[in-house]
C-alpha cells in the first residue's frame, strides 16, 4: 500500500473517530457537551457583533426602500387594530359566557402558569438544509434541551435542542426534524404538527396524523396539545392554509401557515418552565 | 527546508484567511439568496487549502476546520463536517497531484468536486434519516453548488496569494 493511501485512511479513521466521539459526547449529555460548549461560549461575542453588524444595515437598508411600505402598512394596522378592538370586545363576551358555562359543567378550570426568560436571536442558520436559531442565553439562565421558545406574541418558534453556558441552539417548527404534538383549536382534535423539507423554504409546516376525513377548514388555529406534559398546551402554532392528501394518498395532511414570522425574529422567550394546575 | 516557526506562521495566515472568509460568509452571503438558495462557502476552503498544500497538511488542516464547522454551525449530525472536508481535502490533494497543477482551473475543479461530494452526503445522511424528498435535495444541492462557485474567484486569489507568498520567500 503506498505511503500516500496509508495516510488517507489513517486520516478518514480520525475523522470517523471523532465524529464517533462527538456523537456520543452530544447523546450523553443532557444539553451540550463540553466541546461545543467552549466553542459557543468563545462564538458568542462574534456572534454578536455579526448579528448588530446585519440587523443594523438591515435596518438601514429598509429604511430607505420600504418608507411608502411602511406608510401603507401604518394605515392597514389602524384599520386592523379598530378590527382587533371589536373582536376583544366579542371575546370578552365570549369568555365570560365560557366561564359561566365552565361553572354550570363544573368543569375544572385549567391555569397554564409559563416562566419565561427572554433572549436575542444571535444568528439565524442561513442554511438550505434545515431552520435553527442561536440565541443569546444558555445553561446559565435556566435554558435547557427540550424548553420551547415562544414570541412576544406567544407564538411557537420552536424548541431548544442544545444548550451551552450563554447560547442555545433552536430548532424551528419548520425544520423537518421538528415534530409538536398539535391540536386544532375549533374541534379540539389532535394531531401532530411536522417541519417538512419541501415546505420549509416557502415558511410553512405540516399537520399530520390527521384521519382520512378530518373536520378542518382553512384558517383553523393550530395549538399544542401539550400531551405528555413534554411542551405546554395551548401555545399557538399557527393556522391551516390548505388540506390536501398525503404523498402516500391514504392520509390527509394540512399545510400550516405558522403565526411567528421566524426569518424576522429579533427577540424570543424561552419557557423555563411550566405548570399545569388542574 | 522551512523553519519550523515560518510553517506555523504560514498556517495562522490560512487560519486567519479562512476566519475572513468565515466571516464574510456570515455577514455577506448568509443575507442573499441566488436561484433561491443559500451560497455555501465552506466546503471550498479546506479543498482550495489542500489543492495548494497538498499531501499531508492540507487534509489536517481540512479535518481542523470540519471540526470547527461541526461545534459551531447546525450539521446533520456532529462530525458531518470533519468527515465531509476531510474527504474532500484528499480527493483534491489527489487532483493537484495526478489531474492538474495547482491553479485557477484546478481550483475551480476541486471547489465543484468539493461541493458536489458534501452535497451528496447531505442527501445520503437525509435520505437514511428517512427525509425523502431525493429529487429536491439534489436540486437544492446542485443549486447551491452552483451558487457557490462563483466566488470561486474570491477565495482562489487568496489562498493562491498565501501559498505563493510563503513559498516565494522561502
């Protein structure tokens, strides 16, 4: 064998060997292994300072191409909000009929209690392959593998996958990895809501599991169902675009629109913790 | 021969090299899309590096940066990137040596190759994690080769600088 070959597969044996080692370092740990750990912590200010650097020629850049945009849009949000300010109105009366009809049931009351510790958005994988997010808090703050990342508006984005000392890794709903316990709002029936590749460029996931005849239309709310007690309930995914079959045709699967808006986000919340008190 | 310190100052300067184009790569071309897709700088590095450094030192060095690529930045799983880069770190060593002398063309051979081959991995580690979808992975993969490639013309002038200016030199 000539020195040359030798030398490549002494190489590629290396390379095995530490992928091996890296693989097995990331499953016995419970967030993040010490290598990735070190390497995130001394990552994180360059992060930073690439995440200021982009959002502030964004910023810049926007500001002088979307003026007219952001006139029109001031004007539809007016509007939207008079809309919004009816429909509190109607959800009032609704909730307070919801109450009384809750007391005439004895129906117990569910109070979902979330800690949230908010973080910034560092870095959004600019990637083709999948869809994850490097936010600005870590292990340090309580974030561990498995808490779900939410928007201000209460919207889900996704769930942290790694954790190191002050960063964490998300992956996104959209992601084809990512797969939610989901459940529609309207008819309170369960499903499971699935990144998917060929969705994933166009922002969109789907809701899967869900009977060859399911009672959905478009627009229905998409939440979680918080079964298993894993992520908590009732978190807002998103809403039905479309129901068509599945690639199989045996199945019928929705394409959710997801109401976070998760290229654009700047800021996120991160759930600690969550009670359910029955 | 080289002293020792000028081999290990002419590997900072690679190093550093390839952290501008790490950055570049973050900053730039992370906020554009052509043809829909991403530009993937990365695989390029380490097979332009071992085109010029060839043999033994490119490879390790391949092998370093896929590592670095594997704690910083998503990968299918941890270690894609050390094995991906150190795969095409060879194979481009093996051009260099056997196919074509170290230059433009060649450098434009071993990026194609480079791309192509951590394409292909992607879509043999999606395809046996049960993702599907073949036909769109090795369109997205072929798109954003070809989207790559052209800069190309950007990181061949300087590593191709770094390796004449430490071989001119010395």
């Amino acid at each position: 064998m000539k020195q040359t070959d030798k030398f490549a597969i002494m190489l590629l044996s290396i390379a095995a060997a530490i992928a091996v080692l890296l693989s097995i370092m990331t499953y016995l740990s419970t967030n993040s292994s010490i290598l990735p750990d070190i390497a995130g912590v001394i990552a994180t200010p360059f992060r930073s300072v690439s995440s200021t650097i982009t959002n502030t020629i964004d910023g810049c850049l926007a500001y002088m191409s979307d003026f007219d945009a952001l006139k029109e849009e001031n004007e539809r949000l007016k509007l939207q909000i008079a809309e919004m300010e009816e429909e509190v109105r109607q959800a009032k009366a609704d909730s307070d009929e919801n109450a009384r009809l809750r007391d005439l049931a004895e129906l117990r009351e569910q109070r979902r209690d979330l800690h949230l510790e908010s973080a910034r958005v560092l870095e959004q994988d600019a990637s083709n392959w999948s869809s994850m997010l490097t936010i600005s808090k870590g292990t340090s703050q309580d974030i561990e593998t498995g808490d779900c990342v939410i928007t201000e508006a209460g919207y889900l984005v996704g769930v942290v996958t790694e954790a190191g000392l002050n960063w964490a890794t998300v992956r996104t709903i959209l992601d084809s990895s990512s797969s939610i316990g989901a459940m529609i709002f309207r008819s309170g029936a369960s499903a499971l809501a699935q990144g998917d590749f060929a969705l994933m460029s166009e922002g969109r996931l789907t809701l899967s599991y869900l009977g060859t005849t399911p009672d959905l239309v478009s627009g229905d709310l998409v939440m979680t169902s918080g079964l298993g007690g894993y992520y908590p309930s009732q978190v807002v995914i998103g809403s039905v675009e479309e129901v068509r079959a599945s690639d199989d045709g045996l199945d019928q699967v929705a394409v959710v629109r997801p109401s976070a808006d998760i290229e654009s986000l700047t800021q996120v919340f991160v759930v600690t913790s969550f009670d359910i008190v029955e | 021969m080289m002293p020792k310190s000028y081999i290990v100052f002419k590997w900072v300067i690679y190093s550093l090299a390839t952290l501008f184009m790490m950055a570049f790569q973050a900053l730039l071309l992370n906020q554009i899309e052509i043809m829909g897709v991403i530009p993937f700088l990365y695989p390029m590095l380490p097979a332009v590096v071992s085109m010029y450094e060839g043999g033994r030192r490119g490879p390790v060095f391949s092998l370093i940066f896929g590592l670095v690529c594997d704690l910083l930045i998503p990968s299918p799983f941890k270690g894609f990137f050390t094995i991906a880069f150190t795969l095409s770190a060879l194979l481009s060593s093996r051009v260099a040596e056997d196919l074509l002398s170290p230059g433009f063309l060649c450098g434009i051979l071993v990026s194609a190759l480079s791309l192509a081959l951590t394409g292909c991995l992607r879509i043999f580690i999606g395809l046996l994690s049960g993702g599907g979808y073949l036909e769109l992975m090795a369109w997205i993969a072929l798109i954003e080769s070809l989207a790559t490639l052209p800069f190309a013309v950007i990181v061949l002038p300087i590593y191709g600088t770094i390796h004449k200016r430490c071989a001119v030199d010395y």
